[in-house]
C-alpha cells in the first residue's frame, strides 16, 4: 500500500462514517472553517476522504482533523465534539470512570 492511501486510511480508521459527517457538517454550521478548508470539508462529506488529491488531504489534516479531531489519552476513543473540553485529556467516559483520582 503506498503513503498517500495509508494516511487516506487513517483519517476515518476510528470513525462510523456517518457520525464523523455529522461532526464535519457541524464545522460548516457553527463556521469554524474558511476556505480551502471548508471546499474540502464538503467534498469529505459528499465524495469521502478517498477522493482527496494529496494536496487536499494535507490541507484537510491540517486545518480540520489535527485542530477539531482529538483523542483521549487513557481509552483512545476519538473525540469528535468541538463544544467538550478534553479535562485530564480523558473523554467523558474516562472522566466519569477516574473521577475519585482526580478530585
């Protein structure tokens, strides 16, 4: 497999398709994103990451995965809600479970 379609692969490994278009299509809504970003968002949402050009998959990683997509640091679990601040760097799950260590 060669680099670009490993990183295509990786951009939605982790993810249920429609609930990661979901979140993109939130991005547009609330306008997080400017362009080029939000053209590529939306072709995301359409066509799929597949249909990225190499140049488009940077810029998508760059403006919209690596600052809206985050994970938590104890479980993994990818964390697609741009309104949930990361407390501990633990999702929700992980805070309701560490709760008594960290108070």
């Amino acid at each position: 497999m060669d680099s670009s379609k490993q990183g295509k692969q990786r951009l939605s490994a982790n993810d249920d398709d429609n609930t990661f278009n979901k979140f993109l299509q939130e991005l547009i809504k609330q306008n997080y994103l400017q362009n080029p970003a939000l053209g590529i968002t939306k072709r995301v949402i359409s066509k799929g990451v597949d249909s990225l050009s190499e140049r488009q998959e940077y810029v998508f990683q760059t403006y919209v995965e690596k600052k809206f997509k985050r994970e938590c640091t104890f479980c993994r679990k990818t964390i697609l809600d741009m309104n949930i601040p990361l407390k501990y760097g633990m999702c929700k799950d992980c805070r309701t479970k560490y709760q008594d260590i960290f108070k």
